[in-house]
C-alpha cells in the first residue's frame, strides 16, 4: 500500500530553514520523500512565506489519491517569536511549534502549552525516546514493517547527519539514564526525523483503517511511471525515488 499519511519537521537555523517530509505505512513502515533547505534569514518574512507555500503542496500517491501534509512540527528552539508568528498564522494546516525536553521515559508528544507571549500551542516531544525510536528503525535491514526507505536524493553528508549521535548510559544516584552524545558537528538530518515522527505521534492515527479506506479509492485509468510518490507544484511533479 505504501504511504498512507505524511508528516513533517522544520528545523530554524541561523541562515535557513531545513524541512523534512515524510510518508507513513502500515506497521511503522516509513518513507523520507523529500529535504529541502530555504536559505535566507528567518527575520524575513519572505523566507517563511517560502515555508508555507511548500508545507501545503500536496503530494500524488500511486492510486491517483492527492495527500496533503497531515501534521508539522517546527521547533521553537531559535527564533522563537517568528517560530510562534508562523504556526500562529499556519495553525489551520496543522502547523504547530515544539520543543524539544530531555530526559528518559518522556512521551514522544506532551501536552501543548500556551504560556507564552503569542499564546499558541508549544508541544514538548521527548527527544529521547524519539531518538530511541529512530536508531531502533534504523537496524531493520529488510522493506516492510518498521522500515525506513532512504532515497537516493538524500545524500551521505545527509545519512551522516541522520546517525550523528550516540546514546550513552549516565548513573544519577544510582538510576541509569540515557543520553544523547554528538559524534558530529552537524545533525539537522536527526532533528528532523524526530520532528516528523512527533508529528505523527500527535495524530493517533491507525493506519490500517487508512489503508481500507484508500483501497476503495478507484485506481487511475492510465498507469503512472513512476510508483512512488511526488510533489505537485506547477503542473512540473518531483517524483520522488527510493532505495531499498
């Protein structure tokens, strides 16, 4: 069946904003469909409005079935009033901001605050368990339940990001805790993916009574060339590929 809900994460940087896409399955399958990087200052409203217009693009499945992006989540971490202007205008697409809380045993998604100078919904994702969550996924060696599909877009420097840091056991008074240690300067790749996997969390979604639903969607009548699926912007579709 393939993806069946897609999600995504925002990172702020100092000099651009980094977005993942990702498309869902069934049984935690996963695929990445596309990273992209908006260079500019987030102080420019410009840029953010870049954002936008890529966050409501939607994406063609196989069955013809056009999906729009169900949930994201952009971390507040840097730039925190624009953050908070942005998911405060995106709030009807389902754009919300978050924050990262360490520590182990958290849930992937806590509940929202509002106590803030903008008043929207901050949602704490527990980075910890979310980066478990990633390198457990990352050990399944064969397509299907819990997979993640790689694509080819997606270079190393991006699969070295993804894998750049290493959980370590501390003892504090006598209770292990997990953390979470750099192993490389950059790891935007690694943000991401937990932000995208946060905002599939905070759906609840059960994916197999939205794979039922997308079976009775009527095929199209001429067979696409590409199976996977893509971005449509302008009549000029990004067809996304994959690697198993």
């Amino acid at each position: 069946m393939g993806v069946l809900v897609i999600t995504a994460g925002v990172d702020v940087q100092a000099d651009r904003l980094e977005a993942l896409v990702v498309g869902h399955g069934k049984a935690d399958e996963l695929w990445f469909l596309d990273h992209r990087i908006f260079y500019g200052s987030p102080a420019s409203d410009d840029l953010w409005q870049e954002l936008a217009d890529y966050l409501l693009e939607p994406w063609r499945l196989p069955n013809g079935k056009d999906l729009k992006i169900a949930q994201t989540l952009v971390d507040s971490g840097y730039e925190t009033q624009k953050v908070y202007q942005f998911v405060k205008r995106m709030a009807p697409y389902r754009v919300n901001a978050s924050k990262g809380i360490g520590g182990t045993g958290r849930p992937a998604v806590g509940r929202p605050s509002k106590s803030n100078s903008a008043r929207v919904s901050v949602f704490p994702i527990g980075t910890i368990t979310l980066k478990d969550v990633v390198f457990s996924r990352l050990k399944v060696a064969e397509p299907g339940p819990a997979y993640w599909h790689i694509p080819e877009t997606m270079d190393a420097e991006w699969c070295y990001q993804l894998t750049s840091e290493k959980a370590v056991k501390r003892w504090s008074r006598g209770i292990p805790r997990t953390e979470y240690i750099k192993l490389r300067p950059r790891n935007e790749a690694l943000d991401l993916s937990v932000l995208s996997l946060a905002s599939f969390a905070m759906l609840n979604v059960n994916t197999e009574k939205v794979a039922s639903r997308l079976e009775d969607v009527r095929k199209p009548e001429v067979e696409m060339k590409q199976p996977f699926p893509f971005r449509i912007k302008n009549k000029k579709p990004s067809w996304v590929k994959r690697h198993k």
